[in-house]
C-alpha cells in the first residue's frame, strides 16, 4: 500500500488512502476533519430529523429524500470519524480498516443515487402528473422499497470490495473486473443521471410554463414551493455529480495516476455529504422552521413543546369552526368594546 523502502530495507509510508499525505500538518489535518465529521453530522441529523418534527415534510414522499439523508450520515458518522481514529492511531497500514471505509463509501453513494432517482421520480409525479396519479405512486409500498435498495447496495457493495470485483482502493494493485465495474457504474450512476436529470429539468419547465398560463397559479404560494423543489432537488444532485466527476475522469482516463491525484479525487466525493444537508437547510423554509426547531431543542430548551405550540395553534386558527369554542388572543380588547361581540368570538376562537 504506497510504501517504499528506506536505506534500512523497512517500509516507508508515502501516502495514505484514509489521511492522505504525511507531509501534511496533523494537527491541521486533525481538525478539518473533526470540523467535517461534527458539522456533517449535525446538519444531515437535523436534516433526517425535520420529517419526523415538521408537519409539512411528515408526507410518505418525502421518505426516499430522507433515506438519501440517511445515506449521507453514513459518511460523516463512520467514515469521517474512523480516518480520525486512524489519523490519531498512526496505523495507516491497516488494510482492513481501509477496506472497511471503502465497503462503507461505496453503500453511501450507490444509496444516494438510487434514492435520488426515487426523489426525482416522485417530484415528476407531483409536479407533473395528475393527482389521482401521485397517489398511485406514493401509495406502493415505500418502506419495501427502501429496504431493497439498502440491500441491493450493500450486496453490490460488499461483492465489489471483499470480492475484489471492484478497484482496489486501499493498494491499487488492480483495477477488478472489467463487467462488473461496467455494470455497477451504469447502473447506480449511468442510468439515474439521465432520469434525474432529465425529469429535474422537466419538473422546472412544466412549472413556469404552468405559470405563464396560469396567472393565478403564478400569483399563488403554490407556485414558488414548486419552483422551489425541482431547482432545489436539481441542485443538490448536480453538487453530488460535480463533486464525483474528478474521481470518474480519473478513473477512467488516467487509471495509472499518482496516489495524491488519485486518493484527492475520491475524498472530494466523500466530503460533498457534509454540505448536502445544509444546502437544504438554507434554501428550504419548511427545512430553516425544522432546523430552527431542532438547534433551540438542543442548545436552549429542554422540551419540543413550547417550541411547537405556537405552531400548532396558528394551524389550529385556521380550520373551520366545528362547534369548538376558541379566544381570541384579543378578546379582552374586544370585551371592552362590545360585550355581544365579545361573546360571538369567545365561542367562534375558544379551543377546548
């Protein structure tokens, strides 16, 4: 694994696949990566987190977006964190270690792609198809499906690296085989490019040819949440695809390239999940509303429900009357100036 022989005849490590080169400053080292795993981990935890505690994300389309968060954890909770032990260890050397980031990294990215063509196909339904045909889709069997891909990747995964039927990551000793490297590529990337892509892209021009037409849907906040979920959806993926093309020229135009070329590459992939969860974050109202929830929970109170109970009683304030009897925050202002108004809105606005 990228040794060399000293003057001794003992072996010299040149450069590492999990810390990469040993020229470089460990304590700097050391703390780019604990920034990477404590931020990573705490923007894509409150990214899972918001579809269990926003009632607005709490719809069973969203489970394929949030698998693809779960993907991502898997990233900055084990792999970041173990190159961290290992940096601190010094055991560079360590080639089940290795293999085991590289069995991890790779579920990570085969689930992504595959959850993100699941999410790309799911926002063409909603956006693009008839209700009645959105929910046929989102009424198959989510959970099932989730499962066999975690599955799938795993299989595929385990297969290419203990199997040696991929590239050998932690050695480069040999490149795998030829077919299933082929197969794998076009099918956990090849392919869900074109379909996300391309119904990403379809998403977005239906809806503002949708609002040219439609100068009420224009208008209404029905069309920025629509416009807002296919740039959104579209922009996260091409950021993973961007983050990944290094590595794929890489690897298939210049396979004899330098350790640090080759290893740099890779690990731009891998630390694109760290920002992913942010991105939705910091562009998503209903995300910033969860993320705003979740930092006061943790940092400030120590329930969820004071947090909540504003929300929930705005949404309360908007269903019909239906005999409940509700107040007005305002009616003792109401009281002092009309005593039979004041009686009509304590029993329209009193929640019992």
């Amino acid at each position: 694994m990228n040794v060399a022989l000293d003057v001794n005849g003992s072996a010299l490590v040149k450069y590492s696949p999990i810390t990469l080169s040993p020229e470089w400053p460990k304590l700097q080292k050391l703390l780019f990566l604990l920034f990477c795993a404590t931020v990573g981990s705490i923007l894509n935890g409150f990214f899972v987190s918001s579809f269990f505690i926003e009632h607005t994300l709490k719809k069973v389309g969203n489970v394929f977006l949030a698998c693809n968060g779960l993907a991502d954890l898997i990233v900055t909770t084990c792999v970041i964190p173990v190159g961290i032990v290992v940096l601190l260890s010094g055991e560079w050397d360590n080639i089940p270690v290795c293999l085991g980031l590289h069995f991890l990294t790779e579920i990570s990215t085969y689930c992504y792609s595959i959850f993100f063509s699941l999410v790309a196909a799911e926002t063409y339904y909603k956006l693009c198809k008839s209700p009645r045909e959105y929910e046929m889709f989102v009424s198959m069997r989510v959970g099932l499906v989730s499962i066999i891909v975690f599955t799938v990747s795993v299989t595929s995964a385990a297969c290419g690296v203990f199997l040696e039927l991929d590239y050998d990551y932690c050695e480069r000793k040999h490149y795998g085989n030829y077919y299933y490297r082929l197969f794998t590529s076009l099918a956990f990337h090849g392919i869900p490019f074109v379909l996300i892509v391309g119904s990403l892209i379809i998403c977005y021009v239906r809806v503002r040819r949708r609002a040219r037409n439609n100068p009420q849907y224009n208008r209404s906040q029905q069309y920025g949440r629509d416009s807002l979920t296919a740039r959104l959806n579209l922009t996260a993926y091409m950021v993973y695809s961007i983050a990944w093309s290094p590595y794929v020229i890489i690897a298939v135009g210049f396979p004899d390239s330098e350790d640090p070329t080759f290893y740099h590459c890779i690990w731009i992939g891998v630390f694109r999940a760290v920002i992913s969860g942010g991105l939705y974050g910091s562009a998503n109202r209903d995300f910033r509303r969860a993320f705003a929830h979740l930092f006061n929970y943790c940092c400030c109170k120590s329930s969820l429900s004071s947090s909540f109970t504003s929300r929930h009683r705005r949404a309360l304030e908007y269903k019909p009357a239906s005999g409940d009897v509700r107040v007005h925050i305002m009616h003792k202002a109401v009281n002092a100036g009309s005593p039979q108004r004041a009686a009509s809105s304590s029993r329209d606005t009193q929640e019992l």
